[in-house]
C-alpha cells in the first residue's frame, strides 16, 4: 500500500504541474490533480494485484514443470 500511496503523491503533482502549465490555471491545475490521479491510483492498486496474481500463476506453472 506505501508503493500505491507514493505513486499517488507523485501523480498529484505531476498532473498538478502539467494541468497549470497548459492552463496557467491554480483552480483547473488543482481540480486536474485531484480527480484524474485519484482514479488511476485506484486502477494502478488494482492493476497490481492483478499483475501479481499473474506472476503467482506463472511461477506455480513453472514449478510444476521442474518439479
């Protein structure tokens, strides 16, 4: 979850610069970082679990061969 969470952070603030950047805008650069980053950290935590799932797969499926 540390890993899900610092990746929000950084997401914030990426989304956050590039927002005002293109916009000169604090309000719509805020906005940006507040509602795009939160959706995909939430995918990205999903997203993780079920790339882990599949490497799990994997690695039982390996180990079942050289076994």
């Amino acid at each position: 979850m540390t890993k899900t969470l610092t990746f929000a952070v950084l997401h914030f603030s990426v989304a956050f610069t590039v927002t005002y950047l293109l916009t000169g805008s604090v309000l719509i650069g805020g906005a940006v970082a507040l509602v795009e980053p939160a959706i995909n950290t939430v995918v990205f935590y999903f997203h993780d679990k079920v790339w882990k799932r599949l490497e799990a797969k994997k690695q039982h499926a390996l180990d079942a061969i050289t076994a």
